[in-house]
C-alpha cells in the first residue's frame, strides 16, 4: 500500500506538526500585513491544509515491526 505523503515518519512527532503549520499562518500574516493579497491567498490556503492534513484528518499508521499479542498458551509437557 502507497503510503500518503503526510504520513511520512518525519511528521509523527506532534511538535513538528505543530511548528510547520505555525510557519505557515505566520508566513500567511506576514504577507497579508504588506499587502502580498495572492501571496497572501497561496500562503493560506497552505496553512489551511496543514491544519487539515496534520490534526483534523492525520491518523499516522502502526508500526509494521510491532509485536502481535497472541492469547495462546505453551503446549503442556
């Protein structure tokens, strides 16, 4: 299965999410403040994205190399 680009291990970490999309709404701010409208536009919807992608919707996938539990019991000897 193809794995989504937002479900890189890079962005597992919450901080890194958190700080990318802080980036971003700054960056928005920053253009709207000198006047950048398009720039502005871009930026936005940008970090409207990473609000969707990064806490609405991400949902980061287990560990393939995680134990399964298995309720089975040795055979008696």
């Amino acid at each position: 299965m193809r794995q989504r680009e937002a479900e890189h291990p890079f962005y597992r970490p919450l901080w890194v999410r958190i700080v990318l999309t802080t980036v971003l709404c700054l960056w928005c701010l920053v253009e709207w403040m000198n006047g950048e409208a398009f720039w502005g536009v871009l930026v936005g919807a940008a970090s409207l994205w990473a609000i969707w992608t990064f806490f609405i919707t991400y949902r980061p996938e287990e560990p393939l190399s995680a134990p399964e539990k298995t309720s089975e019991t040795p055979p008696d000897e």
